[in-house]
C-alpha cells in the first residue's frame, strides 16, 4: 500500500488532496495525519490564508512507554518523519502526559476553531 501511495504521489504530489477536497465546502476542515511536505504544501497554496497547521508530537520516552519500538526502514521512512523538520506549524502540542494537559494545551486551537465557526 506504501509503495502504491508513493507511485501515485510521485505522479501528482496534489492527487490524495483533491481527492479528501472533492465536492466540500466547510467552514473548517481538520485533515488529520498528513504526513508529506508536499500535502502540507498543497493544502497551503490551495487554501492559503485560511490554513492552520497543528504538530501533535510526543518524546520518544513517551512513546516507548506506550509501547513504541524503532523499526528501521519503517519508522525513518517520509511517511514517518517527513515533517520532522522545515515545516512552520502555527500550534504545536505535546502529546506525553494525560488527558488533563492536553485539554489545556488544545483550548486555544478549539477556542480558534469555534470562532472560525461562528464566523
């Protein structure tokens, strides 16, 4: 399935963003695990000056505390860290403790959500 994604983005880096796009007018839109530079990109000129991008990110020690092991070739893939770096994120949120701290720390992201909303 990766490899096929990758043959079609290397295609049409805009095909798998046209497609969630298609025939769908909302107010907002939350496109969830985007994973490329080139679909973070696309959604920006497209939609550019209305995009907000959101990096939910957890330390690695959380992540092997949840269970998480690095698998080479799997875990260093595009797919897995392409956005690592070079990607400028308007809110950022650090997902290692519990449901209390999230909350917090997502409130004013859903606080900008509802007034896109009521807009």
């Amino acid at each position: 399935m990766i490899r096929w994604g990758e043959q079609q983005r290397a295609r049409d880096p805009g095909c798998f963003c046209r497609l969630i796009v298609k025939d769908v007018m909302q107010p907002v839109w939350i496109v969830s695990d985007t994973r490329r530079k080139s679909d973070v990109e696309w959604f920006q000129t497209h939609f550019a000056p209305t995009v907000q991008t959101v990096r939910v990110f957890a330390s690695e020690e959380t992540r092997k505390q949840r269970g998480w092991t690095y698998t080479p070739g799997v875990d260093d893939a595009e797919s897995e860290c392409g956005l690592d770096e070079g990607i400028h994120w308007d809110w950022t949120v650090a997902n290692n403790g519990g449901p209390e701290g999230l909350e917090q720390q997502l409130r004013p992201l859903t606080e900008f959500i509802q007034g896109r909303l009521s807009q």
